[in-house]
C-alpha cells in the first residue's frame, strides 16, 4: 500500500507542477500560438497526472471508472480544441510573434 | 460577525452588480447579461443557507453523518432551468426589437418610438 | 498532499483569469476559459477526494464536455461575424464621438 | 481558517473579479464568453456548498446552453454595445448602493454561514426529508426524492414554465413569425475542420449514453430529468453546430420536437391523473403499485422523463429557431 501512497504524491505532485507551469506560460507567453502550447501542456499532461494519481487514491472500483472517462473525455477533447483554436486563429490571420516583437 | 457572514456580502455585491448592470446600461442584451449576474447571485444566496459546516451533499450514504439541507437545492435547481427559458425568451424578443428598429439601445428604440 | 494539489489549481485558476480579463482578442480569451475549464474538471475531482466524498464525479464527466460545446460555440457562432469591420468603424465612431463625455474608465 | 473557508473565498473572489469584468465589456461577445466563465466558476462553488445536482444543472445550462443561445443571439444583432453615459449612471449606482446596503444591514438577522441550527436546519421537514424519505419513497438522492415526489407539484409548475417559454419563442421566431425569405445565407460549416468533424461524430453516442445514464441514475447519485434534458440538447446543439443545421434537422425533424414538447407535459399530468383515477391523490405515486415504494420508484422515474423531454425539446428548438433565422436573414 506504501508503494501505491508513494507512487500518487509523486503523480499528484507532478501534475501539479505541469499545470501551474502552463498556467504561468499562459500568462507569460508572448502570442497567441504559443499559449495554446501552454494550455495544453495542463489540460493533457497537468490533468492527466493529477487524475492517474488520485486513481491509485480510489476507494471503489466506481469511482476508478468514472476516473477512467473522465481522462478519456479530456484526451479527446483537449487536444481538439487546442487544435481547431490554433487552426482558426491561423484562418483569420492571428499574427505569429518573432524575436523581437513586442508582446501582445 | 466577518467571519460568519462573509459569503452573504459577497454574494450581495456580485447581485447588486448584475442590478446596476440592468438599470444602467442601454443595451437589451448587456441587460439581459446583466440579470444572469444578479440570477446567479440569488441562485448562491439559498444554497448556501442550506449548508452546514462539515456537512455533505444530501445523498444519503452509511457513512455519512451530517447533510446540508435538500430543500434550497430543489428551488434552485428548477430556477436554473426556467431562468434559461426565460433568457431565451428575452433573448428572442431583442432580436425581435433589433430587425424592426434597427438597433438594441434602449435610448434609440425609444427615440424612435416618440418621434413620428 | 490534495490541499497542495488544490492550491496549484486555485493559482492556476487565477492566472487562467488574468488572462481572460486582459485578452486581447476573441482568441486568447476562449484559450483561457478552455483552459479554465478544465482546471474546474480536475477541481471536481479533487474536491470530491478533499471532502472525503469523491462518488460525485459524473460532474466531472459534463464539465469535460460541456467545455468543448463552448469552444465550438465560439468558433462558430463568431465567424459568423462578418460585420466585424463594420463593428471596428462604429467603434472608432463610437470613441471619436464619446471621448469627450466619459472619462474612458468603462474600456476594459 | 480552514480549508473550506480558504477554498470558498478564493472562488467567491473570482466571481466578484468576473461579474465586474463583464460588467465592464463593451465587447459583448467577450462579455458572454467571460459569463461561460462565470458560470463554470458558479458551478465549482455549488460543488463546494454540496448542492451536486445544482452544479449539474448550471454547468450544463450556464456553459451549454445559455452561452450558446447568447452568442446566437449576439449573431442576430449588434455585437458592440454603446457607452453608458454618465447621466445614467448615476441612477444605477444609487439604486444598487440603497438596495446593497438595506441587504447588508437586514443580513444582520441572518443566521450564521453554515450554522447546525439555523431555522432552515431546524425545521420539522428537514427530517422528513432526509430520514423519512429512506422509507416513504427509498432512494438515497433526496433532492430526487424531494424534486419529483414532495414537491412534484411544483416541479408541474416548473415545466409549464419552460413549456410556456418555448413555445413563446416558437412564436417570436419560429417558421410562422413572419415569411422565411427565400435568400439563404452560405452556412459556414466548419468543414475545414476534419479532426472536430471525427471526433464530435465519435462523441455523440456517448454524450446521449450520458444524458441517458443521467436521467436513470438520478435516484441514486446526481442527476435527474432535467440535467439529462439539458445534456440532450448540448449534444444536439454540438451536433448543428459541426455538422451544419440542415442535417441536425434531418436527425431530429422539427415536427417531431414541436410534437415532444407538449407530450413531456401531457405525460407529467398523465401521471397525476392516473393516480386519481386510481384512488390517490393528484401525483401520489403509491397508488401506481401494490407496494408504495415499487409506485415511488416508477412514478418518480416517469416524472423525471417527462422533464427530460420537455426540456430536451424545448432547449433544442430555442436554439435551431435562434440558428435558423440567421440562416435565413
């Protein structure tokens, strides 16, 4: 059981890690394009990790399972909208920032 | 006295923005806008009298021992769902407003209604 | 170890407001409510574990999804917006005509 | 300070810091993205007063459905709204400051935030519903238990709200409120996006698995007949939106939904009627059964799918009349 408790803090300590970082490249970041890379560093990698490790916490299979879709809903969503954002920004000529631009 | 009402003045604050958002500004659908603020303020105002400090949600379970109150939350519930008819409702007769008038300002619709 | 983990969230939350106020832009602002979003799934959850009742998680479940309507929403709904130049040349109207009158604080 | 109160602060802060936010837009469409915002943040702090099937319902009405019909909404008018002069601020200042400060000072009577033994907590019928319902009707989720039986008089009321206002709609801006003009407009479809395409054809079998699963586990966890009506029609709403109105409609005829909308009613009042005729009482579902709580179960399960498909069908034509005048103005 030691070895689960373990194994948890360090997925939860992880995800935490990842999604306050995107959190921070979310504000930080200096165009559009970039901060879609923030945000899906949290929505896949942050959210993933934090659910795995409070999956290995469940005290009933149902509450596993329900782990389970959720993780599976985010990994088809996130990515999705991270993608059709970045595409239609593209679309309506969002502009790219390069070394030296001022943010925006 | 802080410590134990500090939710109701917030939550008093957040409707008395969506009030001031519904008498002072001109526009049909920043008012509607408005009212979901003050809505939603009232919405927290009755869940958060039916709860109790430790308490949990009112779905009864073996090792459970305090609930917050069922009652607050039936209103509420049903109040959401008929707030979003009535949203659409408003919704639709400003859009009603805007293809005869031309516009969704209060002022301009009422301009044009006195002068022939 | 939870209350870490909850905190992170609040912070991330936080920041994901930030920049939903400051914008600029359509873009930007539904990244960070997406982004928000999600941070409200894994709050969720993680309340649910806090608390000591984490059976509740079916919300979880429609936060994930209920956030992607939205996003398709905007996009939708929003190319829509064909008069945007329209809206851009009423709006410097707008603030050529009005500028005197207000003291400009309601430009968010 | 525990953890609770930090919790509780925070989210309630952030509320505060939205609602002036979009007080303060003048773009309105960012002004109905933010109240999206407004209202996953409403949710969380619903989930935190343990009011689960509330949060429910909001996340799926507040993000789901109100966003999207206000976005439609904003689609059919001006997007920009004009600034607010000084002179009328005033007014609305006054009156909130005034009606602020009465509830601050009346708030004074209230009884403390989370208090065992407030009058709301003390009252006889807190334990009829949370004690006594384990045996008069015997499901765990005493909101359902409370929605569609104690109160399921009420809840009548309720739905003939949102059937009032669907209809109400119907007639602002529906087929019959003035002659569709034969112009049709290019549907921007989303087309170019493949991926979006794929993956909303690959969720909306689970998104009507969930809906469904709602409206038939609400008697034991959160859910019920509304939650589920709502979450029908996001997947419906997400369907028109990727795959274009005209096919949504060819899923989901409108004559069909126009004939739901009443049926959900009739099927409400069916029940009660049923019940009189069997000897009880107007919705006293003990008489569907030999065994009260076997007539509890069914009743309430009939009430609860009644809600969801007046809801359902009303919340999916408020939205294709909002979508359809656009396409054809």
């Amino acid at each position: 059981m030691i070895v689960l408790d373990i194994a948890s803090v360090v997925l939860l300590a992880a995800g935490a890690l990842f999604v306050v970082s995107g959190g921070v490249g979310l504000l930080r970041f200096p165009d559009f394009y970039t901060r879609v890379h923030a945000a899906g560093i949290t929505d896949s990698a942050g959210a993933g990790l934090i659910l795995l490790g409070l999956l290995l916490r469940t005290p009933s299979w149902e509450t596993g399972v329900r782990l389970l879709v959720i993780m599976l809903f985010l990994a088809l969503t996130g990515p999705t909208a991270s993608y059709v954002l970045a595409f239609a920004a593209r679309r309506d000529g969002v502009p790219i920032w390069r070394e030296g631009d001022p943010r925006r | 006295m802080i410590g134990t009402h500090y939710v109701y003045w917030l939550l008093f604050a957040l409707m008395m923005i969506g009030l001031y958002v519904v008498i002072s500004h001109g526009n049909l659908l920043k008012k509607l806008i408005g009212l979901t603020l003050f809505q939603v303020g009232v919405f927290l105002f009755f869940i958060s009298i039916g709860k109790v400090d430790g308490g949990s949600a009112p779905i009864v379970s073996d090792d459970v021992e305090t609930y917050s109150h069922p009652l607050p939350q039936v209103l509420i519930l049903t109040a959401i769902v008929v707030g979003v008819a009535t949203l659409a409702v408003g919704l639709g007769l400003a859009v009603r407003i805007f293809e005869t008038y031309g516009t969704v300002e209060e002022e301009d619709v009422l301009e044009r209604d006195t002068t022939p | 170890m939870i209350v870490a983990v909850m905190a992170a969230l609040l912070v991330t939350m936080v920041l994901a407001l930030a920049r939903a106020f400051v914008g600029p832009g359509r873009y930007n602002r539904i990244l960070a409510i997406n982004m928000f979003g999600t941070k409200t799934v894994l709050f969720v959850a993680v309340a649910g574990f806090l608390f000591g009742r984490p059976e509740f998680l079916d919300i979880g479940i429609l936060y994930a999804l209920v956030n992607f309507v939205a996003v398709v929403a905007v996009l939708r709904l929003t190319h829509y917006d064909d008069d945007l130049a329209d809206d851009l040349a009423d709006d410097l109207a707008d603030d050529l005509a009005d500028e005197p009158a207000t003291d400009g604080e309601d430009r968010a | 300070m525990t953890v609770f109160t930090l919790i509780n602060i925070s989210l309630l802060a952030i509320l505060v810091a939205t609602a002036l936010t979009v007080s303060r837009l003048r773009a309105l469409y960012e002004a109905a993205m933010l109240s999206a915002l407004f209202s996953l943040v409403t949710a969380c702090l619903f989930v935190l007063l343990d009011a689960v099937d509330v949060a429910f319902t909001e996340a799926a009405v507040g993000v789901g459905i109100s966003t999207v019909l206000l976005l439609g909404g904003l689609a059919l008018t001006r997007s920009r709204e004009a600034v607010t002069p000084r002179r009328r601020r005033l007014p609305g200042a006054a009156v909130a400051i005034l009606a602020g400060g009465t509830l601050v000072y009346a708030s004074q009577d209230l009884p403390a935030f989370g208090s065992a033994d407030s009058p709301v907590q003390r009252h006889p019928l807190t334990d009829t519903y949370l004690h006594q319902s384990q045996e008069d009707i015997g499901i765990p989720n005493t909101v359902t238990s409370v929605l569609a039986s104690y109160r399921g008089l009420d809840t009548l009321g309720e739905l003939l709200v949102v059937f009032t206002a669907g209809v109400a709609v119907l007639a602002l801006l529906g087929p019959l409120a003035h002659p569709v003009d034969a112009r049709r407009r290019d549907d921007l479809d989303l087309v170019d996006y493949r991926v979006l395409r794929v993956i909303s054809a690959m969720l909306m079998p689970f998104i009507l698995l969930f809906a469904l699963y709602v409206l038939f586990h609400g008697d034991f966890g959160p859910g019920g007949g509304f939650q589920a009506g709502v979450i029908f029609a996001a997947g419906f709403v997400l369907y028109g939106l990727v795959f274009g109105l005209d096919k949504a409609q060819q899923v989901v005829p409108r004559v069909v939904l126009w004939a739901l909308i009443p049926f959900g009613l009739l099927l409400y009042l069916g029940v009660g009627v049923v019940n009189m005729l069997l000897g009880g009482s107007f919705l006293d579902y003990d008489t569907l059964s030999s065994d009260p709580a076997a007539g509890q179960h069914l009743g309430i399960l009939l009430v609860e799918s009644a809600i969801g498909i007046t809801v359902a069908a009303v919340m999916t034509t408020v939205f294709f009349s909002f979508a359809n005048r656009r396409a054809t103005r």
